[in-house]
C-alpha cells in the first residue's frame, strides 16, 4: 500500500519479487484531496498475485477515514492535492483477482505518467478509469470474465502497446463522459465496431494503428 497519508511526499521507492495470496488487493495506492502531496518514481517489478478479493492494482483517489482532513474548499489550495506520477510496474502476473486496473478518481486528474508492462492478468472484470492522465499498458495481456474489457471515463492520453485484450465479441471498449482524448491502441487487435460510445462528444478519441 502506498498512502493514504502523501501530504509529507513519497519518492524513490523500489519494490520487487512479492508474492500475494488472498489479500485484499494487490498494488494500492490511495489518498484524497485535502491529503496532498507528490508521490512520484516508484518502481516494481516482478508480483505475483492469486486469488486477489478486489483490484489486482488500484488508484483511489477518494479515500477517507477517521483521520482524513476535510476536503471542502480545498480544491483552491495546490497543495492540498495530491499527486501520482512516474510510477513503473513491471512483470505482474495476477491469476485471480475482481479487477485488473482501476483508477478511482475524484474531480480532476491525480494520477499522471504510470506505466504497466510485460504483464498478466486473470481476473472477472479488466480496466476501469475515470480521471487519469498518461497511462500506458505495454505488452500486456488480459483475460477476462465480464465484458467490456476496457471502460473509460474522462480519461486522457492512454496508450495501449502490443496488448492482447483476449475478448473475441462484443464490446470490448467503452467511453463516457465529455473530457476523453487521445487513446491510442498500437500493434492492439481492436475493431471499430468493438468501441462503445456512451457520450457522443467522446466519439473519434480512439486511435488504432498497426
């Protein structure tokens, strides 16, 4: 777990070859507005994970508890807002979990410059993000039970790179909200017909190349 507590900053950290059986999630990581703080260059390579109750990984930006700060207002103060980025994952291999990536966001974007590669998941639901900047899944591979695979809300800059989202019919991505842009799918089997927009503001974000 990184935070909840980021108001004193959280840098430079290094995690490798750990082993989850059963926790509650994998890789979590959590503050609020009020909390602040940057939490930035966290490097981890090499999880294994299985049978994981809730996220594999996990931003949630919305995490209260008796000690959290009331955060009215507290959008006018910079520092009181926490920030997340520069964050590296490397070689997960999840086998069991409910969700594979999830940001839980909370009105603008914290999360920013996170990239998951050479990784698997197994898991009954794959992505979900509302609020997030610059997120990159390359080489990556999702299996997963409940579809679509991949939802997205006012999320921006996400590139996926030579993935393999292992979902044959239906949809296998969909949008919402007015503030998506920018999501690239590079050497990524996906079809146009596959995309799903909620929003019709959010239509021509996606872009696929070989």
């Amino acid at each position: 777990v990184v935070g909840s507590n980021t108001d004193g900053n959280i840098r430079n950290v290094y995690v490798n070859n750990c082993s989850y059986t059963g926790s509650n999630t994998g890789l979590r990581f959590k503050s609020n507005i009020g909390r602040g703080g940057k939490v930035r260059n966290i490097f981890i390579d090499s999880i294994f994970m299985k049978d994981i109750e809730t996220d594999a990984i996990v931003f949630n930006l919305k995490y209260n508890d008796a000690a959290a700060v009331v955060n009215k207002g507290m959008m006018k103060i910079e520092s009181s807002v926490p920030d997340f980025t520069n964050i590296h994952i490397n070689h997960v291999v999840c086998d069991g979990a409910q969700v594979a990536f999830e940001v839980n966001g909370s009105q603008i974007p914290m999360v920013h410059k996170i990239i998951i590669s050479n990784s698997i998941f197994k898991t009954k639901k794959g992505i979900s993000s509302t609020l997030s900047d610059s997120v990159t899944f390359d080489h990556c591979t999702f299996y997963v039970k409940e579809k679509p695979t991949v939802e997205l809300q006012q999320t921006r800059h996400w590139i996926f790179n030579g993935c393999t989202l292992n979902q044959q019919t239906g949809t296998l991505i969909e949008l919402s909200g007015n503030n998506n842009s920018d999501i690239k799918f590079r050497q990524t089997p996906v079809k146009r017909d596959q995309i799903k927009y909620l929003d019709s503001s959010a239509i021509k974000t996606v872009i696929i190349t070989k």
